[in-house]
C-alpha cells in the first residue's frame, strides 16, 4: 500500500466503519458531529487532512433515528469540509446508496434521482464514490462524472449459502426479468465455490402504481432448492410472489439471497407467511426494524465490512479491483 489511508465514518455509520477499520488495521480518524438547537449540525475532521486521501463511510438508508436525506447531507458536508481543508482525494463509501433505484422515467416527468444524488456529490469535491450492489451498475457509472466504482457482494454470500443447501439440486432464480443478469453472476460463483451444476430462472414481474403483478415463471423448479437473488428486500411483496410461484411449481425449499435489507414496515410479516425457509442479507442497513423473532429464526446477517476494507486496501494501492473475487477462492 502506497501509505496508511485516512478512514473515516460519520457516527450513523460508526459502527460498519469499524468492522472496515479492523480489517483495514487503522485506526479511523477523529472527527466532530455538533448537534444545534435549532436543528443544524456540523462535522469537521479533528485531524490534519492536507494532500491526504481520505475514505468516508456513510450507508444512506433510513435506519437509526436519522433519515436518508439528512444522512446525505452531513456526508456532503462533511466531504466538503475534507475537501476544504485540503486533501487531496476524498472517495464516498457507500454500503447502501439512497435514492438509486429511480434511475430513469418510467412516467412523464419523473425524476431521474441517480442523476440528482451523483450532481449534489460533485458539488462538493467527491473525487471518488465506492459503492456496494446498487440497483442499476449501469445507470449508477454513467451518473457521475468523478471515479466509480461498484463492488458486487456475491461472492461473501456464497459460501455460507452453499454450507445451507449442502448437496442439495439448486437454482439460482431472479425474481424479475431486470436482475436475471445479477443472478446469473450470482449461479456462475455458486457452481465454482459448489463444483456442481446449478439451475437458473426468472419470475414475470410488473408494477404500476405500487401495485406487483406477473404470474409467468421460467425454468424448473419441481424438487429443487431454489435460491431467489435480488440487490434488496423493501415490502418483501416480490419475494413472497417469488416464492409461492415456485411452490406451486413443486420446488422442495426457496431460500432468499439480498445484499440491502431495506425492510419496509409489515415486510416480516409479508414474508413470514410465505414459503421461504431462510433469507440471507448483507449489515449495510441494520435489521432493527425486524420482529425479533423473525429476525432471529429466519434471517441470516452477514457482514461486509471485511470485503469493502479489501477493496479499500486494492484502490488506494492502485490494484485493480477486477480480481477481487480471488480473495474468496473463487
């Protein structure tokens, strides 16, 4: 590594930023939140920053008493003050990326807020954005104009996937036409790390004004354990869709891969009651807003820190992140 990286997380995110600072084997560096009586706050580095490159973890999602939009701004703000005070580089690591998933209008004058979010980061200096299983890769490059780069967890939920379904017939299905590429990724890793076959398929999915449809489902599911990847779990309305297709067409088990678990209120409900057995999701936003029970029987975390630190370490060494599946063996 060319030099020790300045690794900071803003307090909402402090504590995914430590799993990446001990994975890194540095410190993350001081800095101050003030909170004002009217509302305002302020961060600012507690550290000299001048001609340094510093990383700033921030997942911008709605948990943990602030919102997504007031998390956004402190990380604006606080890279506007990095920038500043002089350092050189400041790349954003993004565990979860807000407002990615409207990436296009689909009605007249929709907002197109991939675009807006990546113009406020410019704004401020952001030289650099990492960011983990956005919803679109392609709509989130060609949104900003600074370095970016997009790092696919698939391969940190393999393994533990496999341990689940041991020698069971598996396939890999995305629960809509949209993420058949990303399971398709996704199967590929499986049937190395397996050293098996493994099937694939995709469910019909359309939504309008809030309202899921789609019956279709391709591929044959009967007697096999079916493994439904998709980047985040919301309502949980698509999974159980998912699900309950696949039942119907006489698979054995359904279990569920997501690197976000969003979970929108009445989402464990939603999904308790439908046929998955087990879900497996990333600790980019925390599952706090789960029923503990549920949480506890049915939910799988698994943690990301070590694998965005990886990539952290390849980027300020100047290592291509193109390999970065070999650190998994497969």
């Amino acid at each position: 590594m060319a030099s020790i990286p300045m690794l900071f997380a803003l307090e909402a995110s402090r504590e995914f930023g430590e799993s990446v600072a001990r994975t890194l084997e540095v410190p993350l560096s001081e800095h101050e939140e003030r909170e004002f009586e009217d509302g305002e706050h302020k961060a600012r580095p507690l550290v000299e920053v001048r001609n340094r490159h510093a990383y700033v973890v921030q997942s911008l999602h709605g948990r943990g008493g602030q919102s997504v939009d007031e998390k956004l701004v402190r990380l604006l703000f606080f890279i506007g003050a990095l920038k500043e005070s002089g350092a050189a580089r400041v790349t954003a690591v993004l565990p979860y990326l807000c407002y990615a998933r409207k990436d296009r209008r689909t009605k007249p004058h929709d907002p197109v807020t991939t675009r807006y979010v990546a113009m406020l980061f410019e704004a401020v200096g952001t030289d650099g954005v990492l960011a983990v299983d956005v919803h679109n890769p392609s709509a989130f490059e060609n949104a900003f104009r600074c370095s970016t780069e997009h790092l696919e967890a698939r391969h940190v939920f393999v393994a533990p996937v496999a341990d689940f379904i041991g020698a069971d017939d598996a396939l890999v299905l995305s629960p809509d036409a949209g993420g058949v590429k990303r399971a398709e990724r996704f199967r590929e890793v499986l049937e190395r790390h397996l050293k098996r076959p493994a099937g694939n398929g995709f469910m019909e999915k359309k939504r309008s004004g809030g309202v899921v449809s789609g019956e279709q489902l391709v591929g044959d599911v009967t007697n096999k354990t079916i493994i439904i990847v998709d980047d985040l779990i919301a309502g949980g309305t698509t999974l159980a869709r998912a699900a309950e297709a696949c039942k119907k067409r006489g698979a054995r088990r359904m279990i569920a891969v997501a690197t976000h678990g969003v979970f929108a209120p009445g989402a464990d409900d939603k999904l308790g009651q439908s046929p998955l057995e087990h879900i497996f999701i990333g600790d980019t936003i925390p599952p706090a807003a789960l029923d503990p029970a549920f949480l506890q029987q049915r939910v799988e975390v698994i943690g990301l820190g070590p694998f965005i630190a990886e990539a952290i370490r390849r980027l300020h060494g100047g290592e291509s992140l193109a390999d970065l599946s070999q650190v998994y063996g497969y």
